[in-house]
C-alpha cells in the first residue's frame, strides 16, 4: 500500500456482504480510517474484525478535521475515508478533504463500490445511456416545488435521494409540476431484508404511497423519467424570436422571418401566434 495517500473507500449500502475485498484489506492497513460516523461505521468493521483507529469527519466539523488529516498525509500516514453507506463525497462528506489532498499534492486512491444510487438506476426501467443525479432535494416546500419547476423540462432520467418523512411531499409536489403521467420509480431499502423497487405514473405513485405508510420507509432513491418534448412542439428560442418580430413587423410577416431563420414551417408559427395572443 502507497504512504501519504487518501483512499475512498465504499462501504455496503445495506448487506454487509457487498463490499469487496480490497475495499477490506485497505481498511486494514491504512492508519486511521475518517468515517461519518465512528459508531455506524464500528459495527461494519466489528463484522470483519477491523481494528484500525478511526476518526469522525462530517458534515459540521469536516473543514476543521480536513487540515488536521491533510497534516498526517503530509507526515506520511495513509488514510481511508468512508461514509456511512456507499460512496463516500455522494451527498456524503468529504468534498472538502479531497480537494484540500489534491490542492497539497497527496494522491487520493478511488475504489469503485456500492452507490445507491446506480445500484437503484440499473433496476428501475428507466433510460439509463443519459440521466442525472439531484442528490436530495430541498427541504421547504416553496424551495423544493422551485427545484422541480427548474427540472420540469430535464429531458434525462433524475435520480434523487429523498427522506422517508418528506417522500409524500415531494411526490406529490412531482405530480402538481411535471403532471399525473410522469413515471416515477422508488426503490426502498436497497440490498436489505425488505427492498422494494416499485414503478408507476406520478399519480398512481402517490396514491400507492399513501395506502401503506410501510412504503415510505427506509432508505429512499426516487428516480423521475425524462421529460419527452411534442415533437411537433416549436423550438423555445424560435418562439421568443415570433413574440419579438411581431411586435414591430405584424404576426404574418414575423411567422415567415422566424420559419426563414429556423428551418420551420411558416403555418406552424403563424397558428402558435395566433394561439398566443400575438
């Protein structure tokens, strides 16, 4: 094992079994392990008889112990960092020390491993060749609702991580901003005893949510399909460009400017003006 390096090291999401071997033997080694929490993460190394020393990182201390670890690398030590549950820096701690590593000149190791969030992407039915992950979304009510207004439109799969005491909140908010249609899929307790991975429209969804309040519980990846745009819908930029023309140039003359410059049916622009009011 290299000196003076940072390794990240995934931990099991769930079954203590997922997690590999060299995920193991790094733990072993290293000097210290910087974990999210010394008691969750004591249980995983009490499993596979571990005795290296760890030290908390978290959210609220993580800037502070980032320059106390970064001075032990220097000194030659090697460290592993891990969060409570998969990869670590994944809507985890962490950010903080990496950069910190990287801007010191100390290698940071990466090893692949448990993320829940792929490990919920690659069951759930969706379009996974381009998707996006929001991590978790705001706690507010008015911050969340802005948050998907923003991502209405998001033509990638959304992956999100979600609270089981804001779950209901948040499908229900999905349903009054992206429509009943949308299809959503939650998957709950991902490798554990009751892992439930469950697909429906966003209002069927929400219906099934609230017949067992079982079903909002545990660890949560709430992942929202794309947006499909109308094909025959007009493209953004060529709508604003009709709206400013036939303000000065009158609908038909702006209709036939506008489908000149975008490659678009002139009929097609004259009847959305029309529709809208212009």
């Amino acid at each position: 094992m290299s000196q003076a390096a940072l390794y990240i090291v995934p931990t099991p999401i769930g079954n203590l079994a997922d997690v590999s071997q060299r995920a193991l033997d790094t733990l072993k080694q290293v000097d210290v392990i910087a974990c999210e929490d010394t008691r969750h993460t004591g249980k995983l190394l009490s499993y596979y008889q571990i005795g290296t020393p760890t030290w908390a990182l978290h959210d609220h201390n993580e800037q502070h112990k980032a320059e106390q670890l970064v001075t032990r690398l220097l000194e030659g030590k090697s460290i592993a960092l891990v969060s409570d549950a998969g990869t670590p820096l994944i809507s985890d701690p962490g950010y903080h020390l990496v950069n910190r590593c990287r801007e010191a000149g100390i290698q940071v190791v990466a090893l692949p491993g448990p993320c829940a969030a792929v490990t919920a992407l690659s069951a759930a039915g969706l379009p996974t060749d381009r998707f996006v992950f929001e991590g978790f979304l705001p706690a507010k009510d008015k911050a969340r609702h802005d948050k998907l207004e923003s991502l209405k439109d998001e033509p990638r799969t959304m992956v999100f991580y979600e609270s089981p005491r804001r779950l209901l909140d948040t499908v229900t908010a999905l349903v009054e901003v992206m429509g009943e249609a949308r299809r959503l899929v939650v998957a709950r307790e991902l490798t554990k005893a009751f892992e439930t991975i469950h697909g429906l429209p966003a209002g069927d969804m929400l219906a099934w949510l609230k017949e067992d309040s079982n079903r909002c519980r545990g660890e949560i990846v709430l992942m929202v399909a794309g947006h499909k745009a109308d094909a025959d819908a007009l493209p953004l930029p060529a709508q604003k460009t009709l709206a400013l023309l036939s303000a000065d140039l009158g609908l038909k003359k702006a209709a036939a400017l506008t489908a000149d410059i975008y490659g678009l049916k002139k009929n097609a622009l004259y009847k959305h003006g029309l529709e809208a009011g212009l």
